[in-house]
C-alpha cells in the first residue's frame, strides 16, 4: 500500500510564522493577545479576489489594535502573543467548525477567494495558521501554571467606527460572557472619569460561536479575564495608540487591585 501523500502546505518556508510571542519570560500577571493583528494573507492565496484597498480596510484585521497591544505590553511588562494572517484567510478568534470562521462575506464585500473552498483548503488553514497560534496561547499559560504564576488574560481589538452604514457611538467596548469579575471592575473604572462613551458588551459581546481566545483560556481555566475593543479612529496614528495604551494600563491595574481587594481575585 501506497504510504499517505503528506497535506499539501500553505504557507511557504519564507513566509513569516503565523503567530508572534513578545516578551515570553516578562514577569507580570497579564497575558496580551491580539486575535486580529496583521493582514497578511499567503502568497499562495493571492489576493483573496480583493483589491488592495479592501485588504486594508478594518474587514481585514483590527486596525491600531496591534500597537496598541504593543504599547501596553511594553508599559505592563507583560508577554504578548498576536497573530500574523488576515482573519480573512481565518479568523483566529473563531471555533474553525463554525460557518463564518473563513466568511466569504465581511460586513457587505464578498471574498472571493473563500467562496466553495475545498474541506482540505480549509483545514490547511485551520493547521497552519489558527491552531499554531491559539496552541501558543495555551502552552504560555500551561507554562504559567507549571511555574505556580496566575494569568489575567487580556485580548485587544479594535472596531471599525462605522458598520453597515450605522455609526457607532462607544470610545470603548469591555467584552465579557461566563465570567464578569475582571470586565465590570475595569468597565467602572473606563467610566470614572466621564469623558469616556464606554460599552458593555457592546458593540459585541462573547460567546463560544462568535469568539475563541477568551471562552477556550479565560473561561475553560477559571482565570481572570476581559475583551477590550478599542474604537478604530480613536488608534488609527500613533498618538492616539499611545494615549488608550497608557489609559488600558490605568484601567487595567486599579482593576485588578479592586478585584483582589474584593476579595473576588485570584
């Protein structure tokens, strides 16, 4: 018997991995994800039947949200792990068994290139690209726990200011659904100091069918954990990446100090 023709790769040997860990050994409590940070898309996929302004736009990936994250991690001295590939290729923040996982619609623009894809297409990108990154997640918080640390896991996105022609009106949005002890301490906080339009659970909220990275290690572990979706025109220069990083900070931490003394942390 013939032995079993390896799966046929995606990526190629000179395209970038498609996750990125920063600061693996720095010693804080919070761990940074970023779900939707980069929109490459593998050579091997072309254009996704996009046009180059499409594959900027926010149906792309999270716009700002990236440096932001990285901003954070570098002010909290906290490890940050970001994803390299389009969540048009696949979305690394969704269970691959669900329908739009590789959505061949994004807000109103088809994608063409993920229209009647083959079972096997799909799961070359499920393997090379999603799993790598969301196994990454995991073995640094294995890793945390083998060390006896506690996690407080922190995924940051970013929304587009505009969808489907509705403006929406939220600077901020704190994102939660089993387990509220983190976000509403870091929603009252956001809501201090009164120059802030600050949603709860809004303009999305979590849920096992629309997100991975919070239901499989925030919740499933029992850690501490929030979403955070920054307002896209509010992180589209670096200014303003600078000034909601040092504002997640603050929030962040008197959050967690509040918790703790509520006797609701660890």
């Amino acid at each position: 018997m013939d032995a079993k023709a390896p799966p046929r790769r995606l990526l190629a040997a000179d395209e970038p991995a498609p996750v990125t860990v920063e600061r693996p050994d720095a010693p804080s409590l919070f761990l940074l994800t970023c779900d939707h940070a980069g929109k490459r898309i593998p050579r091997a996929l072309g254009t996704l039947g996009l046009d180059a302004e499409d594959r900027e736009r926010h149906i792309a990936w999270d716009i700002g949200a990236l440096a932001v994250a990285r901003d954070l991690s570098a002010r909290l001295d906290a490890t940050l792990i970001s994803q390299t590939y389009s969540r048009l290729v696949i979305d690394c923040n969704r269970d691959p068994s669900v329908a739009d996982s590789i959505a061949t619609v994004s807000e109103t623009t088809p994608i063409p290139g993920n229209e009647n894809l083959a079972p096997e297409d799909a799961e070359a990108r499920a393997r090379e690209i999603l799993r790598p990154y969301q196994s990454a997640i995991g073995a640094a918080l294995d890793a945390r726990d083998r060390a006896g640390r506690a996690s407080v896991l922190v995924a940051v996105h970013s929304f587009t200011p505009v969808y489907k022609g509705v403006a929406r009106p939220w600077h901020l949005g704190i994102l939660y659904n089993r387990d509220s002890r983190l976000p509403r301490a870091v929603l009252a906080r956001a809501r201090q100091a009164g120059d802030l339009c600050v949603g709860d659970n809004e303009p999305y909220r979590v849920s096992d069918k629309t997100d991975y990275t919070i239901p499989v290690h925030g919740e499933r572990r029992g850690i501490a954990h929030v979403e955070i979706e920054i307002r896209q025109d509010l992180v589209a220069d670096a200014r303003g990446q600078a000034e909601w990083a040092a504002r997640l900070e603050t929030y962040l931490v008197a959050a967690l100090a509040d918790i703790e003394a509520a006797g609701v942390w660890p």
